[in-house]
C-alpha cells in the first residue's frame, strides 16, 4: 500500500483557475487548501469563488480548506501617465505624496505617511528589490531620492524599507471588511499579511471571531512573516496564532535574500516545536508561471522545505495566472512525495524532554511511540476539533494519520496539517459502533487490509471537544 502524501499544497486560485473544470483537476492532482488572495477582486468575487471551491471539492469526494489572504498596508508608488518609467542609475526621484499622477521626475504613494518614516540615507526598494533609492531628504510631502539601481517602474509597485521600520498597521479598513467577507465565505484560514507584534494577531483575531459569531464559524489565524520588525518578536506572533506563513518575497526585500533561508529553518523548527503549523510561500515553482516544467533549484527549494518539516508549500501565481496550474501542482505533489521518502523518524529523542501537562495531549504523544514501535498500518484519531491530529502532526511518523470526525469545520481544518488525513465518520456516542466503522472506512477506502495494526485515539464520554483519553491497539478485522 502507498502511504499518502504528508505535506500539504496550497494554490491560490486567480483568473487561471477559477472555472470548475480547472479547479476539479487541481484538487484532484493534489491540492489541499485553496488560497484567496484579497489584494485582487471584490467581495462578491471571493464568495463566488469559494462556492466554487466548494463545489468542485465536493466533485472530487473531498474536503479542502479555504484560506482568505488579507491585503494588509498598501505601501506602494501611485499611477504613472504613460503607465510606466525607466529609472536610471545616478538619477534624481522624488516620491510625493501629494502627487497625483506620475512622470519620469516623480511619483505618487499610496501610503501617504511615508515620509514622516524616513529620514535622510534611509534604503528604498521598490518592485521586489528591483529598484532601489537612497533617501536624500524630505521635504514636506516629497521625498527626494537618488536612484541607485534602475529599472522599469510601472503602475502600483510596492515599496520596502530596508531592515524594516514603517509604521503603516497590520490591519487596515479594507482588511476590516475583508474579514467580514471572510467570515461570510466560511474560510478555514484567515491569513494576517505584515503583522508586527502579537497584538496585530490578537486584533484580527477578535475581528475574525466576532465577525464569524453570526455564521457560527470560529477561523484559525495564520501570521505572515514579512516584515523585519516580526522577527525578534517570532514567539510571541506564534503564541498568538495558530502557525506562521514564511512569505519570502517582502521579508527577503525587507532583511536581504541571504538572511531567508536561515530564517526558514528556524521559522520551521518553532512552529513545530510550539505545536502551530507553518507554510512555506514565495516563488516555489516561479518559472512554471510561463514553462511546463520547473527549474532544478525549483525542485530544491520545494524538496528541501519538505525535509525541514513544513506542513504545506505554496503556489502563488503559479496556479493563479500561469500558463500550468494543474501541473504545478502535480508537480509539488511529485517533490514533495519524493522528498518524504527520505525522512526519518526522531520519535525517541523528541519526547526525551517532554513533558505531557494534559491527558489529551499524553494520549497522543503514547499514540505516536506505540505506533512507531510496533510499526502499525496507521494512527486513527477519533477528533471533534482536530487538537489530538495536530498534536501528533508535530513529529515525522513513518505511517499516515487519520482524523475521523462528524465535524465539517474540523474536517477543512485538518486538510493543513502535515501527515493528517481528514475522513468524515459518522457521528455516534457508541464506542463499539464507531470502532466498527473505523474498520469499515479503512477497508473500503483502501487505506488498510484485513490482519493490519492500527492505533486508535478517543474520548469518552463521546462527542465532546478536548475530550480524548483512550488509545487501543488493535487489528483490522479482530471485531
């Protein structure tokens, strides 16, 4: 039997892949959350988008997750008249805020407090690093610069400080609104673009909850890494969401490009280590955006994010406006099954330190040792909120876990978790006849045979969240 693959893709979803036939093919070759990105389209787009979403999932008999991508501040240069300049090298540029349309000698901002942020041999980049200036000066509105590396500037291009230091907020009016049309799209995933401290997570998630209240939906949080100020702050910003994205393009701008793949590393290991999940984004597979296959330092990059423990790789605009969407995610799924092949399980020095503070959690950790060490067919979590999946999505484990639930949400929240595989059971406060049904989802879904170990968690009483604290080993077909 194949053991099914553990890490998890994401794709966002654009004007490539959003008819029915495209996204169907997409789940179908692998996706497991769809992304929404809220810098594009209207509120009426996204919800048209989700029941799509949906829909298609249901085509394909299973359940994704859909996460909303907030926006957040938009530091970017205005509008230009003929849509676009060429800077070069030596040059003078002034960034004005009060500017309306821009030339070849200046340029508006959208973000109009600029330049109160800056003062004089201050580091500009704009265009993803592509271009950059050295502040000379402010005057007023203006900020007068000299343009040290040239290029093509077109129309909306966003602006980075070097090492960080604009005081633009994590949540702006537009991502208010976008939370509500997140809540009243039933996203799983609400992601908080440029958060700072704990306190900006803290806030959307207030928002996000009460939002929600009216649709008796509760999203978890994921904090996009991406700004410099974010990194001495890490553990805090996790503590107060429920994983990190490594968004790699605006943080690489923001701290240099050498800085990132370290900072990968560690973003992994603490996310693991604080039992949150993380996602590993920014240009994985770039060049199938215009080429049927990826660059061998494509294949890497995704290869080696999938050795270092991410819970799931992300397609931006790959599958949202390139030319392959399906095949970039038939191909991520290829790498990241590959990858998986060589991983090695550290079951017994991860838990030399360990120590269990509730019984759910010890049912969980016991779950992972038994099942490593009599080398079962897989782990079965019986889960109402998915806590015991995750927790045991948090070490590599040579066998699949199953999270069997009755609950749609926990179900589409689960489909994110590394090595966990949402199935929907039943809902029962009968012990002996939802084991039985376990036996029978595993058999016919071709997930076990008759004769194999599996390791099966639950609470008791039944049915109720927070609840688990049972474990039995048994074999398929003893009943």
């Amino acid at each position: 039997m194949i053991k099914p693959r553990a890490t998890k893709i994401v794709a966002t979803i654009g004007p490539a892949s959003s008819t029915p036939e495209v996204l169907q093919r997409m789940i179908a070759a692998g996706v497991d959350v769809v992304r929404l990105n809220f810098s594009h389209g209207s509120a009426d787009d996204h919800v048209a988008r989700a029941q799509m979403v949906r829909d298609a999932a249901a085509a394909c008999g299973r359940e994704v997750a859909i996460m909303a991508d907030l926006q957040g501040p938009k530091i970017r240069v205005g509008k230009f008249k003929d849509g676009k300049i060429t800077l070069v090298r030596g040059e003078a540029f002034i960034l004005d805020a009060a500017c309306a349309l821009g030339d070849q000698q200046r340029a508006g901002l959208d973000y109009k407090e600029l330049p109160n942020d800056l003062k004089p041999g201050d580091v500009l980049l704009l265009n993803d690093g592509l271009i950059v200036l050295t502040v000379d000066r402010i005057a007023g509105s203006e900020i007068h610069t000299t343009v040290k590396v040239g290029g093509e500037l077109s129309n909306n291009k966003g602006i980075n400080k070097q090492g960080g230091g604009l005081s633009a907020p994590a949540l702006t009016a537009k991502d208010m609104e976008d939370i509500k049309t997140a809540m009243r799209l039933g996203a799983d995933y609400v992601a908080v673009s440029f958060p700072k401290s704990a306190t900006d997570m803290a806030m959307a998630r207030q928002l996000a909850n009460l939002a929600g209240e009216a649709h008796g939906h509760k999203p978890r949080m994921i904090a996009k890494i991406e700004r410099a100020e974010a990194i001495p702050r890490l553990q805090e910003i996790l503590d107060a969401s429920d994983g990190l994205m490594v968004a790699r393009g605006d943080l690489a701008v923001e701290v240099g490009n050498a800085a990132v793949p370290a900072l990968q590393k560690r973003m992994i290991r603490m996310a693991r280590a604080s039992n949150k999940l993380v996602i590993t984004a920014t240009q994985m597979m770039e060049s199938m955006i215009v080429n049927a296959v990826p660059t061998r330092a494509e294949v890497s990059d995704v290869a080696n994010a999938v050795l270092d423990g991410t819970d799931a790789v992300m397609a931006s605009a790959e599958t949202a406006a390139g030319k392959y969407p399906v095949e970039t995610v038939e191909t991520m799924a290829a790498v990241c099954l590959e990858a998986e092949k060589s991983e090695h399980s550290t079951l017994d020095t991860d838990f030399l330190n360990v120590t269990f503070t509730r019984i759910d959690q010890s049912v969980a950790y016991g779950a992972l040792f038994t099942a490593h060490h009599l080398r079962a067919r897989a782990i079965v979590a019986l889960t109402e909120s998915g806590s015991t999946a995750l927790w045991m999505s948090r070490h590599n484990i040579e066998m699949p876990i199953y999270a069997l639930t009755p609950n749609l949400a926990t179900q589409r929240k689960t489909s994110l978790f590394r090595n966990v595989h949402p199935i929907e059971l039943s809902h029962s406060t009968d012990r002996e006849a939802v084991l039985g049904e376990v036996e029978k989802l595993l058999l016919a879904k071709g997930l076990a045979m008759k004769d194999d170990m599996i390791i099966v968690t639950w609470g008791e009483p039944m049915g109720q969240t927070g609840g688990t604290n049972a474990l039995k080993i048994t074999k398929i077909g003893d009943r």
